[in-house]
C-alpha cells in the first residue's frame, strides 16, 4: 500500500558540523591527539528535515544561513533531498551557524554551538512560510525563543499541529506555546524545562507529568537514549525501551527520533507506535557518524524491523 506523503513545515537551525574522532575527550589543560576529522551538515532543524524527507514527508525548511561557502553546501544538501528551501535564506551580516563536535570511541558526544544566522530568523520569515498549508509545524529550540513562540502561536492560529524538539538544553517558559501535539525533550533538556531529573522511569513518569502540566502539551514524549522513550498520554505513562545497537556516534539521534515520531504519527494516529518506530529511527542513526550522513530511510527503518521481527 502507497504511504500517505505528510507535508511538514520545519523551522529550525542549521548548522556545518566540524566533527572530530577521539579516542576520548581532553581533560582540562591537556592536548590529546585526535583521529580524523570532516565537515558534515547539522544543525537540530536541518537533521529534523532531511530526517522526515528520508522517511518519505514533503518537507519545507525555514532557516537563515551565512554569506560563505559553508551555507552553500549546506543548502544544496537539504535540495539534494527534494526539501523546499525557498524559505532557508543568507543573513549577510552573520557566519553560518557551526558545531563543533568531539565524538569519543563510546559513540559518546560533547558538542559546542555557535548560532550564527541561526538567530538572525525573523518573524517576516515566518510569516512567509505559513502561505503554504501543512500537516505539521516541527520547530527546536536552537533558534530565537521569539521565533518559537510565533511559529507556535501561527500554527495554532491555522490549526496545524506543533511538535516541539526541546533541544539543545535551556530554560524555556513552556507557558508561551499552549496547544503543542508533542512536547518531546532529551533528559538534559527536561531538566533545564522543569528542573526534574529522569534517570528512572518513575523520575520521567513525574517530570512528564510536570512538563505536561507546564505546557498543555497532548503528548509528552520523554528520550531516554539507552533506555528508550517514556510516552505520556493525559495520565498515563509507558517506556517503550530502545533498541540494543553498537553505538558510533550518538549525535542526531534525537532529531532522527523526532522527525520519525512525527511522519509516523501523521500517516497512521498511532502515538506509541510511532514512538517504537522512532526508536528504530534514532537506533539506526547512533551505529551511523555524522547528524545528517547518520539519518536513515523509510526502507532503512522497515528493514531494521523485518530483522527484529516487529510490525512498526
Ligand atoms: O542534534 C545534533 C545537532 O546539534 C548537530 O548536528 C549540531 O549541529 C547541533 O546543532
């Protein structure tokens, strides 16, 4: 049977990755000689994007980029996966955002930001992007808090369906974005929203009790990394535990997760299977290096689950 195509609206960062293999990270005043490095396109909106076209979703981006050679390359990334980009635009006054990435022998991750463009998106720019209709808003964190609470509040206004990645981690008034659909952060960055700790899943129950309580969020949908995913649906809660990989590189697994948990829940309704399906979305892209060269297909997650012997 033919899939149905979900039209999503991302706005979001983008971001050139320099990424930098390890066998673990320096401690403070040492030098420590690395493995290899490479350029790789990032940023938490951009992976959001090519993640939800891989997975077979018509996908606008609205983002800002630099005047250089990295927004370029970038931008004819997201083309090359058939994402529209009319609306990802240059800020002449900026650099394009940049991460620095050190990925350690664990697969473990540190990452530092600079924005860059990324904060220079405007509300004009997202006024522009709402002529079009869409299935769902997808929106994170790693731009303006202004241009999150107006992407929310015109989404709103038109009906169409918000999900929140809350990363990367800061306080954020929850208050300012009523009516999301899915309210989805990573442990660090439930801590930094509503100041609870999720090590177990009696901790997540609790702070997606709080995060729903400070949000009115439908669903919250908690990532755990190695133990998976806590969904809570108005009361209840269930952790549907990830998948047993090889970890290379943890980076963008989340934004895999949230793209997948969103053109899932879109096509079929099913919010806890759409949660098992983006764990399989996130597993993959942890044995994978890189944010977006990590990101797997639609027929990439259907055959993780052939082998695995599950119906996602
Ligand atoms: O979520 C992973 C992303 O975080 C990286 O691609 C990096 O650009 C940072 O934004």
């Amino acid at each position: 049977m033919m899939e149905r195509t979900p039209a999503i609206l991302v706005v979001g960062s983008i971001n050139m990755d320099l990424v930098l293999q390890t066998e673990r990270a320096p401690l403070a005043g040492e030098s420590f000689i690395g493995r290899e490095y490479g350029y790789v396109p990032g940023g938490k909106g951009a992976n959001q994007a090519v993640a939800a076209a891989r997975l077979g979703a018509d996908v606008t981006f609205v983002g800002k980029i630099g005047a250089d050679a990295h927004g370029t390359k970038l931008k004819e990334r997201l083309q090359e996966q058939g994402i529209s980009t009319e609306s990802l635009t240059v800020d002449q006054g900026s650099q394009t955002g940049l991460a620095v990435i050190m990925v350690e022998a664990s697969g473990q991750n540190r990452i530092i930001v600079y924005p860059g463009a990324n904060m220079a998106i405007g509300e004009r720019d997202v006024e522009r992007a709402f002529e079009r209709p869409y299935d769902a808003v997808m929106t994170n964190l790693e731009i303006p808090q202004p241009i999150v609470v107006e992407v929310c509040r015109r989404a709103r206004e038109k009906g169409i369906p918000v999900v929140l990645d809350a990363g990367p981690a800061q306080p954020f008034d929850l208050g300012q974005v009523p009516g999301l659909e899915i309210l989805t952060p990573n442990e660090t960055e439930t801590l930094a929203l509503v100041g609870r700790e999720c090590g177990t899943a009696e901790e997540a129950e609790a702070a997606a009790q709080a995060l729903a309580a400070a949000s009115g969020a439908r669903f919250v949908v908690i990532k755990m990394g190695r133990q998976g995913a806590l969904l809570y649906d108005e009361g209840t809660a269930r952790l549907l535990p990830a998948f047993d990989v090889e970890a290379v590189d943890t980076t963008a697994a989340g934004d895999a997760f949230t793209a997948a948990v969103t053109v899932h829940y879109l096509r079929h309704g099913d919010l806890a299977r759409a949660v098992q399906y983006a764990n399989a979305a996130g597993a993959l892209a942890v044995t994978r290096l890189g944010a977006q060269p990590s990101l797997p297909t639609a027929d990439e997650v259907k055959q993780f689950a052939r082998e695995r012997d599950i119906d996602l």
